[in-house]
C-alpha cells in the first residue's frame, strides 16, 4: 500500500511555523505464496512432533517438566487451557532462549549480556559466567538515547534523589503530591500544545484505568484492530460495547461510525452515551502511522470523541518531537483525549493523559490509577523534566533537536539500506520501529540465534503475538546508534538474509536517496 507524497504545515513552539515536507510512505508488502505454504508447513510438522511427544509423555516414556493439574483437581475449572498448554509446552519451550536474555548493563546503545546454556532443551537455564559484551542494542524502545548514564546529563536526578527519595510511598491525593509533579504536568501541557495534563507512575495503567473513568455502560468504543493489550483491557473493563475496525482502514471506520450513529445501541435503538475512537500514534508490531487527518475529519462528522495513544510516538517524529499531531500538522485541541508514556522516548516510567481542563480535573477525581496508584517516584519525574526540556531547548542546548534529527536520519537510511537488500518490512517511511518479515518458525529462531552470535541484540516476535504467518524481527532505532553501528548491524544482516534466505521482496528499490531526504527542515521566513 503506497499512500502520495503530501505537505504539511506543523506549528512548533516557535513564532514562526516550520514546513514539514514529508513522504507518507507505509508498505505492507505480501510474500510470495510458497512462503506462506512453507510456514504453515513448519506449523503442521512441529504440531505433529507435540502430539507425539504428548503421546510419549502420556506413555510415560517421556518426562513432562511443565505443571500440571493434579488429579484431584480434574473436576475444578481448569487452571490451564489445554492448547495453550500444548504450544507452551512443545514449541515455545523449544526456542524460549530467544526471549529473557539477561541484561547485566546499562541498555543503551550497546550493552553486555549474560551468557546461559541449558541442559534439557531449555526447562531450565544455567548462566555459565561468562558476559557477551558490546552487543549493538536493536530492540530497546530508547528512541531518543535518554537511556543513559551520563554524570553530566543526570546531575539534576542525583540531586532530586538526594532531595525527595527515591519513592514518595503515597498517593497524590494523600500526602505524595510533590511540587515536581504539577511541575512536570505543566510541562506536558505546554510540550503538547493543550490545556493540562496529568501524570501517572505506569505506562500500562494509563491506558487500562482511565478508559473505565471515561466510557462506561452505554458507550460505544470503535477499536484499531492493532491496538495495544493496555488499550484492549481497558476498554474491556470499562464495561461499553467494542467494535474492531480494520488497522487505518477509514472506509471501515466510516461504516461503523454511520451504522452506529443510524441504529444506535441494540434492540433499544437509543442512542449511544459516547462514541470513542480508540488509535495509536505509531503502531509498536507494524511500525505504521495513523492516519491522523482522516479520522479527524470523521470524528467531527459523526461528533465522537477520539482516544490517541501516543506511547511510541511522542518525541520520536515531528520536527521538533512532539508526535503524529505535528507530524500532520493537526491541531491538537482536535484530539479529545492525548495519551503518551515516559518509558520510550524520555529514558523514564510512566505516561499522561492530556487535553482540555475538564477532561483532566474530571480524570483527578474519578480515575482508580490517580485515586489508588502511589505517585511517580522523584528521580523518575526528574529524568522526564530533564528530558522534555532538552528537547524543547529549555535547557540552554540544541542537544534535543539535534537527537530528534538523528533519530529521523537513522530511520531513513536503516529503512532504505534494508529495501534495497531485498527484505520485506513493514511500517512507515518515518517510523523508527522497522519490522523485519521472517515469516517461517524455524528462521525466526535461526535468526535470533544468528544475530547474538554476531553480538547483535534484536528482539523476534511470532505467534500468538503476530498472525501465524507474519512472524518477524522487530528493530527500533535510536538517536544514540551511530553510523557505524547501523552499518555494521546492516551488514550482519545482508549476510544473515542470505544464508538463511530471507530476503523476499520482490520489489526493486532504487539506491538513491529522495530529494528531500536532508531538507526537512525549512524555515518560513
């Protein structure tokens, strides 16, 4: 899917506005269709090997080292479904060395790892003592390289800590309300271009409990079917009805905002209480983006109200990094509801929620995670200050600028270098999370293997995560990976590809780089 080439005008915390030429690119290229023959053919043959092992299992030939109900527990409700047991047990647990590497320094941009063998395909682990170091890190969600552990850069955390502790152990609505906190909420607000904000300690709970306080029985929530499992519980706890739509398909959108809007709720035909959009800003398995304008302007049509989950987004696009809202140049009153994280691009823990002033005195009253939930600890309310002012140059630097710039040019040439070796990957041209298609499970753990072999870190994702056959590595880029680094991953991997025959593209990607590939920053004068 090729979307045109567009113009956007972007307002910045500057004066004067900044044009924003961009290529809103996204390819979701099919495989061949004897990839997808092979991968349910790998599927078949390893689910035919588990029932076997099963059948040994069962014979007593062979010993089961997972848990197992007891006998006299067989009349209960079962504690384990009986398939998931069965991919748990004969395929997860052939290649879960792939998953749960421990880390034993800083996850930066490179780091060390410890090595672990197992002695019985993997029940267990053993670590052997010795430490792979300098892994080149391709799966941290550290976009913007504030994932460090520099003296300099994090005086003002140590002496926050020094100040206030390292936890306030209690609410903010008790006695853990921290001057920093209305401070960092002020931030967030002027970072966002909106009214006000509030802050939560976890990025998961942002989403789960605070979709409760806002919809409720007689709602309607219309769901991207790629939306993230914090999103996904909290609309199932909020209790309104779901509907999925198709990812950015705004024609099923559209048909599911009209029906809704015609007919209303079931067999009453009254009208529904609310109607929540619920999207991503970019999409953390696709790597794609939302197509922001298009459900803008349905949203106004229809008078629902929209739900944006920035968490990958904030601070990795935009000119100056402040997410999809400023990518397209939308004004972000136009968003009901703007969520994001602390965890990706600030180096830090938990999220916000932003918008009007109505919205966020209502969410301070009424939302469990601002009632119940501990407040943020102050070294991590520091590190996002510290952070969100570089990046808005109120730190006296162009340090921030300079990162979201970097972070741009690596997406473009990581992207570009891996079209050209021939590999299929999905996600937009401006999306520093580059899903590579693996497709076949025995190369998905070929590859993982590969890599750490060549002392690259990356993180490899199959099913039930993705569709059974669009297994995939998933990269994320940072401003902190240098030329080199970059370069040395694309050459492992062009080597990789080869031995293991993973490059299916069949599409022929010119070398050259788009006109405006280095002049996306232009002042009005």
């Amino acid at each position: 899917m090729q979307m045109p080439h567009c113009k956007k005008v972007a307002q910045t915390g500057a004066t004067n506005p900044v044009i924003w030429k961009f290529a809103l690119q996204e390819s979701f290229e099919q495989a061949p269709m004897y990839v997808a023959v092979m991968t349910y053919l790998g599927f078949g043959i390893v689910t035919l090997f588990g029932y076997l092992r099963d059948f040994l299992r069962a014979v007593g030939l062979e010993k089961c080292h997972l848990a197992q109900e007891r006998e006299e527990q067989k009349d209960f409700v079962p504690l384990y479904q009986d398939f998931e047991n069965f991919y748990t047990r004969n395929l997860y647990m052939r290649v879960r060395d792939n998953w749960n590497r421990p880390i034993c320094s800083l996850p930066g941009p490179v780091f060390d790892l410890m090595e672990r063998v197992s002695d019985d395909y993997n029940w267990t682990f053993r670590l052997t003592g010795r430490t792979i170091h300098n892994a080149i890190n391709m799966g941290s969600y550290n976009y913007l390289g504030f994932a460090e552990n520099k003296a300099d850069f994090l005086k003002t955390v140590a002496d926050k800590t020094r100040q206030y502790g390292v936890g306030v152990c209690s609410t903010r609505q008790e006695i853990g309300n921290l001057n920093i906190h209305e401070e960092l909420e002020k931030l967030v607000a002027s970072f966002l271009g909106v009214e006000s904000s509030m802050t939560f300690g976890m990025g998961f709970a942002t989403n789960s409990m605070n979709i409760p306080a806002l919809v409720g029985k007689g709602c309607l929530i219309l769901s991207d079917e790629l939306n993230h499992t914090s999103l996904i519980l909290g609309a199932r706890l909020s209790g309104a009805t779901i509907r999925v739509f198709k990812h950015n398909n705004m024609h099923s959108l559209d048909k599911m905002l009209k029906e809704a809007v015609c007919s209303g709720q079931p067999r009453t035909h009254r009208p529904w209480r609310k109607i929540l959009i619920m999207v991503e800003g970019i999409y953390s398995m696709e790597g794609s983006v939302v197509q922001l304008p298009e459900i803008i302007a349905l949203k106004k049509k229809y008078k629902a109200y929209l739900y944006l989950d920035e968490a990958h987004s904030i601070g990795a696009v935009g000119p100056t990094g402040r997410g999809v809202t400023e990518l397209f140049g939308v004004n972000p009153a136009d968003v009901d509801v703007m969520m994001g994280t602390f965890t990706k691009s600030f180096g830090a823990a938990g999220g916000y929620i932003a918008g009007k002033k109505e919205l966020v005195d209502y969410l301070r009253s009424h939302s469990h995670s601002a009632v119940y939930a501990s407040a943020m600890s102050p070294p991590v309310t520091e590190q996002i200050l510290r952070a969100m002012k570089c990046i808005m140059g109120k730190d006296g630097s162009t340090e921030g600028i300079r990162r979201i710039r970097q972070l741009a040019e690596n997406t473009r040439y990581f992207r570009a270098r891996l079209k050209e070796m021939g590999f299929i990957i999905y996600g937009n041209d401006d999306s520093p999370v580059v899903p590579i298609l693996l497709y076949m499970p025995g190369k998905v753990v070929a590859f993982a293997r590969e890599m750490l072999e060549r002392k690259i870190g990356v993180v490899v994702v199959g099913f039930p995560a993705t569709p059974i056959t669009e297994a995939r590595a998933r990269f994320c880029l940072s401003a902190a990976h240098t030329r080199t680094m970059l370069d040395q991953v694309l050459h492992h991997l062009n080597e990789v590809g080869d031995t293991l025959c993973l490059k299916f593209s069949r599409r022929k990607y010119s070398p050259q780089p788009d006109l405006c590939d280095e002049t996306d920053f232009e002042l009005d004068s």
